[in-house]
C-alpha cells in the first residue's frame, strides 16, 4: 500500500461559487442519510427563500458539504448531486468539484471518512460549534487531509462499496413492498375481516376514511374515545425518585422511538435533571403511545410498551381500553390511521401536530374479540417479516460502515488479482 498519499482536499478538487443568475428553482438539501434531496420532497414543502438567486448553483456531479451537526453526522456530511440538470443550495453549504485524475465515487466515500474529518476538527477552534452549525472556514475545509491511493485502487473501492449498496438497495425494496403489502392488508382485513373479500380490497383504494361504511355481519362502528382513554400521562411524584435512580434510570421514550409492536428498549434514560421537568410524563407497561407532534414524518408513529417508560408533552397515549377490545387490535388501528393523521397534520397552520380530539374522533370497525384475535395473529406474522428484514438491512449497513472504514484506513486490501477477476466477468 505504499502507493497512497496524503493530499489536500484542494489538490483533488475546486470550490465552485456559482451564483443562481440563471434562475434555477429546483432547491436541494444535504441529508445526512440520504444524500442531496429535493426540499419540497423532502420536508413536504419549501422552506428555502422566495429569492433563489443568491443560491449556490450544483451542477450534476457536484459534491455539497453541509456543516451542519448530527447524531448521524457529528462534524457535517458530504453529498454529491446525481441529478440530470442544475439546481441550488442555500449559501450555508460549501459546493466543490472534482478535478481530473480522481476517481468521483472514490471522493466521495473518503471525504465523508474519519481521515477526512479528524482531519478538519483539528482545524477548527475553540467554540467552533453554534446552533448546531459548524463553524468551517473555506481554508480550513479544503485543507484537510485525504488518504488517495492509486486510481486502480480507487476503482477497486469504488467497485467493492458499490456492491455492498447494491444488495443494500435490494433489501430495502424488499423491506418496502413487505411494508406497503402489509399496510394494505392491515386495512383490507380491518374492513372487511377474515371472512370478507380481503383480497380485492388490497387491490382498491380503501382507506379509513370509508372502512365503516360496508361493516360486516356481527361488527359495530365505534371511536376511539369511546373504548379508551387519550391522555398525556401523569407527572411521577417526587417520592417515587428514588425507585427510578437506585440501580438505573426508567428509559426515556422519543416519537423516533415509535416504530415498533411492542417497545422492550431504548438508546436513552430519563435524567436526573430531565426527572424535574414539569413536562416529563409516566405510563405502565403495555400502554399504546402515538405521536402527537415533533416532525411531520413521526407524526402518528405507535409503539405499545412492554416496560414502564417516561415520555414528554409530544407524545399521548391510550390506556384503559374497553373490555370487549383487544389492546393489538387498537394498536393497528392505530397504525392504520397514521396517513388520515398526517394529513390532518400537514393542513396545520401552525406546527404539524395532531390533538387529542383528532384521536379521540377517530372511527374504526370493531369485530367480535375472537376475530380480533385472529387478525391481529395475521397482521403481527406480517409485521414479524417486516421487522426481520428491518434487521437484515440494519446488519448490511453495520457491515457496509465497517467495510469502508477498513478500506480507508488500510486495514483491508484489496489484491490487484480482483482487476484479472473482474475483466473475467465482463
């Protein structure tokens, strides 16, 4: 591996500062998992100014360096534009070019490296952090270090990620049509129930706004108001601090923590600190909780408990259900009302949110307790493949961030006999 240099990020490449006098309007955003985004896309509408023409102008190939801030993306992302045609960043980003001699994709993976990175933190000074926003001087961004082999050993990275994303793609489009089959079925069999033609109303455009109106014999229309309590939690009471941090603090749920059937963990506890604000909110195990407000794409998110968590203000949850109602049935019910939610939500003058009433309100068919049983037996083997392929994906991009990272850091090899291998194959 002799053959690798240390170079500047401006022997490689060049800043391009192209002001928007053409008149683009398409405005992109760099997202951390993601990549360059369309904003409307993106966040459902345009958050950009109504005056595009001070933007910077990306053309296809283009990279974008976003300085800003996250649990994903600690010292900002690099992104590269593989759009057809041009369109504009907000002037916050830094936009740059690859010169000939360098292999894009290569470019690409190792700016976003920890070579690269640890590189331009040791640039940065003290308070270089503001409002989640990285304070990078355009000196100190193309001075930072990249580790470049030769362009045959680029290719070979290049070639070799660019597998590994391939089968990535593949699991999530997999992941994505077990999904939207199962959000289909979920509606279909919640309509018409197991004796129904379940089967043409997957194929239809049945929502529940309509699923009410043809009820099947023996089952009744009700709201969930009427079977449950909506309600935002109880404060825990001081004398039951020392339960709570004697051993361990009680885990601390988020709406992005509502995405599951049941709930058993998460990444974060309730503090100390966090226990004395008036917002923080108690439930037992197996409550239902939905996401009331905290970002449009997390808006009617559910998870049912299996621990006793806190929560905040943002999140409610159904508790004291009906006898006659199984709490898994609720749940997808729930979970079917989750796109009704967003569109309530987005029509919000204000924030995206929904209230308690919008949950309470909601009409849903109900079924004898034994067929509830049966479906939700369906719809949780369903949900169970789903989840399993969730955690196929998530051990494909553990293995992809730890390949690339070896790659980078000269930990792996790849023979020049790959070269041989490959002209074989094609």
């Amino acid at each position: 591996m002799s053959d690798w240099e240390v170079k500047r990020l401006d022997d490689v490449a060049d800043r391009v500062a192209v002001r928007n006098s053409a008149g683009h309007q398409r405005v992109l955003t760099v997202s951390a998992g993601r990549g360059l985004v369309d904003q409307e896309t993106y966040f459902n509408k345009r958050v950009a100014s109504a005056d595009l023409s001070g933007y910077w102008v990306v053309e296809p190939g283009d990279f974008v360096y976003n300085k800003s801030t996250s649990k994903k993306a600690p010292w900002g992302v690099v992104a590269r534009w593989n759009g057809d045609e041009p369109a504009v960043v907000t002037t916050l980003y830094i936009v740059f070019r690859a010169r000939p001699g360098i292999e894009p994709d290569y470019l690409l993976h190792a700016c976003n490296g920890g070579f690269f990175f640890d590189s331009l933190k040791g640039t940065l000074r003290e308070g270089a952090r503001a409002h989640g926003l990285l304070n990078v001087r355009l000196p100190e961004f193309f001075g930072a270090h990249l580790d470049i082999p030769s362009l045959a050993e680029q290719h070979r990275i290049v070639d070799a990620m660019a597998a590994i994303d391939t089968q990535i793609s593949a699991a999530v489009l997999e992941k994505d049509c077990a999904v939207h089959m199962l959000t289909k079925l979920r509606v279909a069999l919640l309509s018409v129930g197991l004796e129904g033609d379940w089967q043409s109303e997957m194929t239809d455009l049945t929502t529940p706004d309509t699923w009410t109106e043809n009820l099947p014999s023996g089952w009744s229309k009700d709201r969930i108001g009427t079977v449950a309590t909506v309600r935002s939690g109880a404060t825990p009471r001081r004398s039951e601090q020392e339960r709570y941090f004697d051993g361990g603090n009680i885990p601390w749920v988020k709406t992005g923590d509502l995405n599951e059937r049941v709930l058993a963990a998460t990444d974060e506890c309730i503090t100390e600190a966090g226990y004395a604000e008036s917002s923080v909110r108690l439930f037992p195990a197996g409550t239902i909780l939905i996401a009331m407000y905290g970002g449009f794409a997390q808006i009617g998110r559910t998870a049912r408990l299996g621990i006793e968590s806190t929560t905040n203000q943002a999140i409610s949850a159904v508790t004291s259900l009906r006898g006659d109602v199984d709490p898994a049935y609720l749940h997808h019910v729930l979970k079917a009302g989750c796109p009704k939610w967003r569109l309530v939500a987005a029509s919000s003058r204000k924030d995206p949110n929904i209230s308690k009433r919008d949950v309470e309100r909601f009409d849903f068919p109900l079924p004898p307790i034994r067929e509830q049983f049966e479906i939700v037996k369906i719809l949780d083997s369903i949900e169970s493949s789903v989840d399993a392929l969730t955690d196929e994906l998530i051990r494909v991009r553990t293995f992809r961030s730890s390949l690339i990272a070896a790659l980078l850091n000269r930990e792996v090899e790849i023979s020049e006999s790959y070269d041989a291998q490959l002209e074989g194959v094609f």
